[in-house]
C-alpha cells in the first residue's frame, strides 16, 4: 500500500492509456485513494496509470504551479489530451 509523504504536499498525475487523457489531480499528502480507484478501475479491464509528481521544486519542498505541471506532461506525452481532475478516477474513487 502506498502511503502519505509526511504531510508534505504534492500532485498526482493520473494517465489513462486506453482514453490517451491525463489529468493532474491535488494537491495531497497522501496518493493513497488514488492508487486504490486505479486498482478498482483495473479490475474493470481500464489501463490507468498513478504516478506522483516531482521536480526541482517539489524535492526542495515547494508546491510547484499546477499549470507548470500540465504543461510538463504535454511535453512528455504529448499525445495525451489533459482533462479535468477527477475525469479518469472519479467513479472509482467511491467504493
């Protein structure tokens, strides 16, 4: 089970590989729940992917720009559409 990073905030991205969305979902402390609907969403035959995000400024402790985010990831996987938090895991995340 993944757990809480120390109270210490961050974003999570959130990929789904059958839809070619993205989303940037938090911040949080803990990634839990997500990785819980990504299971759930498996279950179902989904191909989801949970990651947290880092940078420079998230190892030093800040909280970066959730646009600079975004921006990050269309770079890397620029043939993912971005969608609004809650698109990809939203009816998952309820048990």
């Amino acid at each position: 089970m993944v757990r809480g990073r120390g109270g210490q905030s961050f974003f999570v991205i959130v990929v789904d590989r059958d839809k070619k969305e993205f989303s940037v979902e938090g911040p949080t402390s803990d990634e839990t729940k997500w990785h819980e609907a990504r299971e759930r969403g498996e279950a179902k035959g989904r191909h989801i992917d949970v990651s947290p995000y880092q940078d420079w400024d998230s190892l030093d402790g800040k909280l970066p720009d959730i646009e600079k985010i975004i921006e990050s990831q269309k770079r890397a996987d620029h043939h993912l559409k971005h969608v609004p938090p809650g698109t990809i895991l939203g009816k998952y995340m309820l048990r």
